[in-house]
C-alpha cells in the first residue's frame, strides 16, 4: 500500500480508507488537530492561545496526545487526572500531571 501523503509504499496506518506512513501519518493528524482548534468546518474557532484550557487525563493514547498537542501548539493547558484503574498507565499519568 502507498501512503497518501509521501506515495512511499510502506503505508501501515489506515484512518477513514486513508492509508499513511507513520511520520505522514503523525504530519496528517496534527494538521487535522489544528483545523479543529481554527474552527474549519465549524465557523468559529474552538480555542484561543490565551484561553484556559482543562483537558481530562485518563493515560490513554487520546486524552495523552490531546494534551501533547495543546501544550506543542502553546496553549494555556492543564491537566486533570482521572484515576479510572488502568493500573500502571494510570500511574504513569497521574505523576505526569502532578510534575
């Protein structure tokens, strides 16, 4: 399979019959992260740099890399922790948002 992005045949990422490479892949997502906080496709814009912004930390992959994101792209962010017993994960995120 090509990628979409790069036409490399080594395509391992399927999103919504869109096949990726892993660093395309990561170039798509982000793009996609920032036309949601612009509000493309909604009219208005969904947050602003100098907004507050609480995101809900559970240790899994998308309340992690939603966090990530608003803290790569400058946003005044913090994080909550919810402990939802996902053992060592759950560990790991509550001492991320307590540091």
């Amino acid at each position: 399979m090509r990628c979409r992005r790069c036409r490399k045949k080594d395509a391992e990422i399927t999103l919504e019959g869109l096949k990726f490479c892993k660093e395309c892949f990561l170039i798509y997502f982000e793009n996609q992260f920032q036309k949601a906080i612009e509000g493309k496709g909604l009219g208005e814009k969904m947050a602003f740099k100098q907004d507050r912004i609480a995101v809900a930390v559970s240790g899994g992959k998308d309340s992690m890399t939603c966090l990530y994101l608003f803290k790569k792209y400058g946003f005044n962010v913090e994080g909550i922790h919810l402990n939802l017993g996902f053992g060592e994960i759950s560990q790991k995120a509550e001492r991320l948002i307590k540091d």
